[in-house]
C-alpha cells in the first residue's frame, strides 16, 4: 500500500522539486526511497521513546542538504 501511494507521491514531490530547481536534478526514485526508509526509521525510533523534536531537526537538517545554492 505505501508503495502505490505515499512512496509515489513523494516521488512525484521530489521530481517537481527538481524541475523547479529546488533540489538538484537527480532521479527521484532513489531519492524517494532513502528519504522514505530514513523517515520510516525515526518513526520507530520515535515509537520506542525516541525524541520528536530532535527527529524533527534531524529531518530537517537531512532536507536542506538536499536544497541547491541559492
């Protein structure tokens, strides 16, 4: 199910990012997928009594690297 939906969104997300020049111009199904397990990840790691906060920041840190130079 996350495959047909969630998955394929963040994909399409992450193409028009790219078109638009936000991010750099990369294939955005990898992308779609290491950014889907890392953030799959935290959530368990939240679950089992992780900090959300600081999984907030980290995802945040993790998605401005991706942004090109402005």
């Amino acid at each position: 199910m996350d495959e047909e939906s969630s998955a394929r969104h963040l994909q399409e997300a992450l193409a028009a990012l790219a078109a638009a020049g936000i991010i750099a111009d990369q294939p955005a199904e990898p992308l779609a997928r290491l950014l889907s397990g890392a953030m799959n990840e935290a959530a368990l790691w939240i679950a089992r009594g992780g900090h959300p906060q600081a999984g907030e920041q980290a995802l945040d840190r993790l998605l401005a690297g991706l942004r090109t130079p402005a």
